[in-house]
C-alpha cells in the first residue's frame, strides 16, 4: 500500500470506529477501499486544515479594521442558562401526575389480563 493509501487507511479507521487498521484493512475488500476514498474526496470527513481556516477568518478580521480580541470570550464571561427553580407545589403536583397516570396504566393493563 502506497503512503497517501496508508494515511487514508488511518484515517477512515478512525472515521469507522477500527482501532487496529490492518483489522479493518481485512475487513474490506480493495474495491470497497477506493470507493470510500473517492467518497473522501467528494465528501472530506474531516476538516484536517482547521489552520487555514481560521487564519482566513483572522485575515478578514483584521482587514476589516476589527481586533481579534473583540471576538473572544474570557474565560469566566460565559454565562450558562439555567432552568428557573421549580416550587415545591410544581414539584408535588408533577410526581401526583407521574402516580397517578402510572397507576392508571397499571389498572388497564390488569383490566386487559383478567
């Protein structure tokens, strides 16, 4: 296997889920490894240049006149949502619910067995 085939190897195993490539190598027939390499190149599984990616973005920030620092979060400015806090009274009239719709479904199930 030629190095590019190699390194695609690698990497649809880690794509699939196979820890051992020569395993998942086994596993496939030649003609299924190029069908999924010509996929690859349809379709790239994963974005292995993240760099210039994110250099394309910081091009246009700075072109802009922006400062890169305006676009990032400190640590500790994130604000998680949370869910309002629920009353005792919301909390007792949820669990009479869940009681009473489960022993509504126990006494049709009994009516349906006898």
């Amino acid at each position: 296997m030629r190095g590019g085939d190699r390194r695609f190897a690698f990497r649809l195993a880690c794509r699939l889920g196979f820890p051992n490539v020569n395993q998942m190598l086994r596993t496939m027939s030649w003609h299924m490894f190029q069908e999924w390499k010509a996929f690859e190149d349809l379709e790239p599984f994963e974005d292995y240049r993240a760099d210039m990616n994110a250099a394309h973005i910081v091009q246009v920030l700075v072109r802009d006149g922006r400062k890169l620092k305006d676009f990032i979060l400190p640590f500790g400015d994130l604000t998680i949502p949370t869910a309002p806090k629920q009353t005792l009274e919301y909390q007792e009239a949820m669990i009479d619910a869940w009681i009473f719709g489960s022993n509504a479904a126990i006494a049709a199930k009994e009516k349906g067995i006898r």
